[in-house]
C-alpha cells in the first residue's frame, strides 16, 4: 500500500489489480488491471521526495512554511505534476504506470524470469530497479519503462534492493547471505559485503546516504558506511 503525493491512496492485492482509492471520504476512484498473478509491490517515482519532506497535501495553500517547502521538493521530483508508479507480480513482469491519471498502463516490462519481490525507484524518478527470485537486479527508464540493464552476482533469490540519496549506487539483499553494492554508471559490482549467517531480508539506504542498514534471517541488523 501507497500514500501519493497527489493526496491517494494505491493499495495492491493477490486479485491482481491495483486500486486508487481518495482518503478523505474513501471514494474508489479507479481499478488498475492487466497483471495476471498477484501484485506484489509497487514504487512511487515521488517515493523518495515524500520520505525526506514534510508534504502534507491537507495544509497546500495554507501558507505552512514546513508544507511549502516539502511542495517546492515534491514538484522538483515529480515534473511536470505527474506521478508515475511501478508495480511488480509474481506474473514475472513489471507494469509502468500514471495512476492518478489513467487506468491504462503506460508499459509491461518484461524480463525477469521468475517473481518480482520488490520494485523501486532511484531518488530523481529517472530509473527503476527491480529484484527477482531469478536472483537478478534489473534497471529500466523511470518514464518510459525501456530496459537498461541486468545486474547479477547474486547465487540465490535476490529480496530487496535500495537507492544511494545521490542516484549513483544501488544496493540488493539476498537469500545468499550477501549484500552488493552496485555502480549505475558501469552497472557492475561495486562491493560485496558478506557478514550476514543467513538469508538478507531487507536493506536500505539512509536518506542522507552515508549509510546502509540491512536485516536477516539470522536476526541481525549490520549497519554499513559507504
């Protein structure tokens, strides 16, 4: 489930849609449809600018300084006012998306040869990684949904992937123990951080960038300095 910096709500089901619903008087405002396997995850191009400011839609013209200023980042990162949304299902495929907008996909992205765990998009909304059970990472167009690049390194099912603040590195968590830095330049292995005794469930990236944390099945949490 996603809030929207366009003040919605997105919420995505095993009946393999995706519903935009309004919060204020929890109207359903339309249904998304064209995978056919759960939907697993799903990512806002506008993920990142939401997490760092203090964006509250209900106080837009207000005059709130904290609003203003959240705004003033929410619109640098969503362009021309349209949010985009990527969603990923265990059908293998990816779908791009301008929910609050149409119900028609912009893409199908495919690729990927077995489950999506997790989509998510870099920082600036201009790129789109994906992690697979194929134990892949894959990289595509934040707008458009053409693919750039797979990353692979990972020997078993790759859970979770997470963005650096400044767009340059990615980093992925997996069932093989590892977690991998990788460069979005030369899309090669940057780093490979083993240290974890079991599966790595879930990493991610410290919004100013100087650090990773990442959790398993062992129990642990490793904090990482980049």
């Amino acid at each position: 489930i996603r809030w929207s910096g366009d003040n919605l709500i997105y919420s995505a089901s095993q009946d393999r849609t995706i519903k935009v619903w309004r919060p204020k008087d929890g109207v359903l405002c339309r249904t998304l449809q064209g995978h056919a396997h759960w939907v697993n995850t799903m990512a806002l191009s506008t993920d990142y600018a939401i997490r760092i400011g203090n964006w509250d839609p209900s106080l837009q013209g207000t005059g709130d300084p904290a609003s203003t200023d959240a705004l003033t980042v929410y619109k640098k990162f969503a362009g021309a006012g349209e949010e985009f949304m990527v969603s990923g299902s265990d059908d293998f495929t990816l779908f791009l998306w301008s929910p609050s907008k149409s119900n028609k996909p912009i893409c199908r992205m495919t690729g990927h040869q077995q489950l999506i765990n997790q989509v998510m998009f870099s920082p600036n909304g201009k790129r789109i990684a994906s992690a697979s059970f194929d134990k892949s990472v894959k990289v595509w167009e934040g707008k458009t949904g053409k693919y750039i690049s797979t990353l692979r390194g990972h020997v078993k099912a790759v859970y979770q992937v997470s963005w650096s603040a400044d767009n340059k590195l990615l980093v992925s968590g997996s069932s093989d123990s590892t977690v991998k830095v990788w460069c979005m330049k030369t899309f090669t292995l940057l780093q490979d951080l083993p240290g974890h005794a079991d599966e790595v469930y879930t990493v991610d990236w410290s919004p100013c960038g100087s650090r990773v944390v990442s959790g398993g099945k062992d129990k642990v949490l490793k904090i990482w300095r980049s």
